[in-house]
C-alpha cells in the first residue's frame, strides 16, 4: 500500500475528530467542511503537531502513527509530510534560494547542489532569477510560490495544503493555482479548501467532513453533483430542498410535485414516503406566471444582485433572474419552475 | 512625513519637567569629563596600575560574558519553549540576581564559594575566577531575558516548518533559531558585557580588592577616590573610558536592532 491511509481520532474539548480518509499514491483529494468541523486537527495530525487519541496512519506504507500497540510514533521531521498553509510561513533570515535549499540540505544534500537544485525549483514555479531576494522583498503571490517550491524540493511522500490561496487576489491565485496542479502531479496531496472551485480543480476525491466526521465521500463532481447536505450544497451552489418521494416524484408538505428525468433520482423515489431532497442550480430555475408541471409556490425573502443579474431567495430555493430585481420584494408570493432534465433526487439522511 | 497629527497631544507644558530629566542625566557625565585633565590623560590611563585595571576588567569581562552566552542561551531557550507557569517562575528565579543588590550578590557568592562555604574547597574567593564568577552572576540576567524575549516573540512556527521540511533538532537550533534570535543574542551579549565591566560591589565583597589581580577598573576608581592605589587623575580618566564604553555599548545594541531608529 502506498500513498496515505489515516484513521484520525483527536479528542477536542469540546467534540471528538474521528476521520477515515485515503489517497492513492500521487492522486490529490480535496477536505471540505464548515469551520470548526475538524479540518486543521485532521492536517495537524497527519503533519504529526497533534498527536492522535486513537486510529494509525500510514504514508507510503509506513506506518508513522498508531494509537494501539504496537504504538508507533514519529516525529514530524521524520514523515515526509509537508503542510502549506495561508501563510507562506518563509524563513525571514534566509533567501528565496535558501530557503527552497532548506529541506534539501537538512536531508544532507551539498550546499551547492541543494542551491542549483532550488534555482530549478523557483524557475519552475514561475520565479526564475529571483533566488537571492528576501522574503520581506517579494509580494505576496510570490511568497507563496517560493513556498510551494520549498514543500515540493523537500520530496515530500505527502503535501498537506491548508487553503494555501485564501490569502491572495483572485488572479494572483488562479495562475498559483494552475501552476499548483501541474506541480502536485505525481505527489499524494490532502488540499482542506472553502471553494468549491479549488476543489474541482486540483483534487480527483472530495471528503466532507461536518462536526469531527465524514460525511459524504466520492469523486469531486458527483459529490458536488448529489449534496448529502446543506453545506455541500451551499458550497456548491445549488438548491437543496427536502421532501419525500410520492407518485414517482418528489413532494414538499404543500404537495408540489417536482419530477426528474434522471434514471437515478426517478429510482429513489419509486417507493413513496421515502425522505428526499430536490436539489438543482438557481440558474437552472424560473420564475412563471402560474401552476402548472414541475412549478411550486414560494415566498420572496430576500432579493439580492449577483454578477449577472439577480437572485431571490424564497421560502423554498433560490432563483436566479435577470437584472429584475425590482419587480419582486420580500413577501411576494411567486410560482417557481424548474425543468425535468434540471433536477435530480438525492437521499435525506 | 511628520505632520502634526503624526507626533500625538501630550501637553507641551511636560517639556519643562521632561527637560529637567534630561539635565539632571547628563548634567553630571558633563560634570565628569570637565574634570578629565586632557594634558595627563594618556599617561593616566597608560599607567602600570591603570593598565593592571583595564586589562583586568576586560579580560575578565570577556571571560564573565562568555560564560554568559554558553549557559544563558540554552536557559533561556528553556524558559522561551517552558509552558507559561513554569516560564513565569524560571523568569523570576533570573530576574532576582538583577533587582538585589550586588554587595547581597557578592555575600551570597562569598557563603557559596568562600572557604568556609559549601564549594570552598574550590578555593575560588579572592582570586581572578572569583572576579569573572561575580561579574557572571550580576550579568547573566540581562543577556537570558533578551534572549528569551527574542526566542519567545519568534515563536515555534518557524521551528515547525522546519521540522515538517526534515530538519533535525540541531539543524533547526543551528539554521531557524538561533538566526531569527540574533539580534536579541547580540544584544544581550552587549548588555552583559556592559554589566561585567562595571561590576563592583559583588567583586568587592567576593573577590576583594588586590591590585593586578581583583582590582579591576570600578574598584580602582573607588580605591583612588578613597586616597589609595591609583591617582585621582587615573581614576577620573579610567571612569572616562568606562563612559566611553557604555556609550559605544549603546550603539552597538541599537544598530543591531533591525528596524530601529540608528
């Protein structure tokens, strides 16, 4: 077995952490969840800061931490496990150059060759010829690449990354991003993230995890695709409305019926009474005239502007239309519609 | 820019008693050198006995700040990574050399390492080493607490980066630590050094006062004034040098201080 097995458990004081989660050798998996759910315990337990309460990991097939005997515990720097986190963190004394050499010199490398070696490493992520600044010389998209180049020079068997492009403008980080992914290639990777966008971009598996545990697991798309929960389909952008199935379709307690052209929503919802929820995009909803198939009726609670236009949010999903925002206020009622193609059935816990 | 706003509202009526302060510091060093004979001063402080006392107290300042370094670096890198009840009474224990009175100092040296002390078969007190002890125990203080202030406010994430980058402790001590404490490492040594050199009343009770071989600059000064040993003229102008010492002391730490207003 290579790449990483964990079993973390880490008793918070006020909730347990108790998180299974894997990658396969050089496959990078994405770790989202609300805040406080346990994300940063899960990366400080596998980069060895939080020693573990109970469960083993094992990063290329050696086991580094395990609870039950034969206990086995290894210090950080004995891991091969490299977090990158917002803040670039850069040694302050030392050069770009220096500091890319670090770990390549603590593992015993000539001084000479690591400093080559780092050279490469900056050209690599887009900073060629700025070797001899300081950290306090480069902004801070920079900072952050010097940074990648630093984990990634270390030959780390598993790079941790703790929203490492939070901190940064939206273009500064979408071409960190993009150079990220190339660079991550072939190196097991954990990325903890809030954007869904990072998410797709840079992982093939999503983890949610919510209060300490897994929740929903499986490849990014289709969990983003099917949210188990209101937090994944918060994060990614859709309406999740429970209800129960009935009638082949799904119904709320006002007895609108929402039906789905996708064969595997349609087979959830052949036994009626069984709890569903309706999930599809604002953008794949409108708002009509009147009843009629695959419409309900909602209260306008809020209505807010949004890039392309507007969205108003009701009593039962969210809608997005064009820059129309006047024509409702909040406690309109409006008939919603949404097409058949556009909607799926996911199960309620 | 400095505009008005930039220097805050303190009440202009304080620059009167703020000047006063001032008068009264460096009222009486203008004091001193006024009586410095310059006609006589090389051969003053050339002087067979003024030299006994200046090499006197710089070797053993050196030596007294050197011991400083190798034992008040490792503590206080014990009390900047100690959680923080223990820090806090680790720091206390430091800080209590620094507020007694030297003459307390020096009787405490005396029951430890006198003869008839616990340790006084090391036949220390009285003798050169004594000098350098005493100096070691009134100085050590300022060199640990800069030290640990420095190594406290850098924090261990730095260290932690390190680690998870493969380096071993020592690598981490060697390239990460100590590097980010320097400025306060530099210091601290500065201030160390300063204290050594014009130690007096632990030296005194613990070393004595013997010409060429306890004697160093402070005792001289206060020996001349007292009608014996050196001239007064000597003592005036060895007190000049000590001044002169201080001062360069001062700009060290401050041009050593990275950021700071030269």
């Amino acid at each position: 077995m290579s790449g990483l097995q964990a079993h973390v458990v880490v008793d918070r004081s006020r909730f347990r952490v108790d998180v299974m989660i894997d990658a396969a050798a050089g496959e990078t998996v994405a770790v989202m969840g609300p805040s406080g759910a346990g994300k940063s315990t899960l990366l400080s337990a596998l980069a060895g800061l939080v020693s573990l309460d109970g469960g083993e990991i094992t990063v290329a097939g050696r086991t580094v931490e395990r609870v039950t005997a034969p206990r086995v515990s290894t210090a950080p720097m004995h891991r091969g496990v490299v977090l990158l986190g917002q803040d670039p963190r850069l040694f302050p004394h030392l050069s770009a150059r220096e500091n890319v050499a670090f770990g390549p010199r603590a593992a015993g490398t000539p001084a000479a060759r690591a400093r080559a070696d780092a050279d490469e490493w900056l050209e690599r992520v887009g900073l060629g010829g700025l070797g001899a600044r300081m950290p306090r010389e480069l902004s801070g998209g920079e900072q952050q690449r010097v940074a990648i180049a630093r984990a990634l020079s270390a030959s780390p068997r598993v790079v941790l990354l703790d929203e490492p492009l939070v901190a940064l403008d939206p273009v500064t980080a979408s071409s960190i991003r993009g150079m990220l992914r190339d660079q991550l290639a072939g190196t097991t990777t954990v990325a903890v993230t809030h954007d869904a966008g990072d998410a797709v971009a840079l992982a093939e598996r999503l983890f949610v995890i919510d209060a300490g545990a897994v929740v929903q697991t499986g490849p990014v798309r289709e969990v983003l695709r099917a949210p188990a929960s209101a937090f994944v389909a918060s994060i990614a952008d859709m309406n999740r409305m429970p209800g129960v199935a009935a009638r082949g379709g799904w119904t709320d307690s006002d007895g609108h019926l929402l039906t789905s052209s996708d064969v595997a929503s349609t087979a959830l919802a052949t036994a009626d009474g069984t709890a569903l929820a309706a999930v599809f995009r604002p953008s794949d909803a409108r708002v009509v005239a009147g009843e009629g198939a695959n419409t309900w009726k909602a209260t306008v609670l809020r209505v807010e502007p949004t890039l392309s236009g507007s969205r108003i949010h009701t009593s039962a999903g969210a809608v997005d239309v064009g820059d129309t925002r006047d024509a409702w206020s909040s406690g309109d009622t409006v008939w919603l519609h949404v097409d058949l193609s556009r909607v799926r059935f996911v199960p309620l816990p | 820019m400095s505009g008005v706003a930039d220097r805050g509202y303190v009440p202009r009526a304080l620059a009167f008693p703020a000047l006063l302060g001032l008068c009264f510091l460096i009222l009486p060093l203008v004091a001193l050198i006024a009586r410095v004979e310059w006609a006589t001063f090389v051969a003053d402080v050339t002087s067979p006995a003024a030299l006994a006392a200046l090499g006197l107290s710089f070797g053993t300042g050196i030596a007294a700040t050197a011991i400083c370094v190798v034992i008040g670096v490792p503590l206080a890198l014990l009390i900047a990574r100690s959680g923080p009840r223990l820090a806090a009474v680790l720091r206390a224990a430091v800080t209590v050399p620094l507020v007694l009175p030297p003459m307390v100092g020096g009787i405490a040296l005396l029951y430890l390492f006198g003869r008839a002390g616990w340790l006084g078969g090391l036949g220390l007190s009285f003798t050169t080493p004594a000098v350098v002890l005493a100096q070691t125990f009134v100085a050590l203080p300022f060199l640990v607490l800069a030290v640990e202030g420095a190594v406290r406010s850098t924090g261990v994430d730095f260290e932690r980066t390190a680690a998870a980058l493969g380096a071993g402790r020592w690598t981490i001590l060697r390239r990460i630590t100590l590097p980010l404490a320097a400025p306060g490492i530099v210091a601290g040594t500065v201030l160390c050094f300063a204290r050594a050199i014009g130690e007096f009343g632990a030296t005194a009770l613990f070393a004595g006062n013997r010409p060429g071989v306890t004697q160093t600059m402070p005792l001289a000064i206060y020996t001349a004034f007292n009608g014996a040993g050196v001239t007064q003229g000597t003592a005036v102008a060895l007190a000049l040098l000590l001044l002169a010492a201080a001062v360069i002391v001062l700009m060290l730490v401050r041009g050593w201080r990275p950021g700071a207003v030269r």
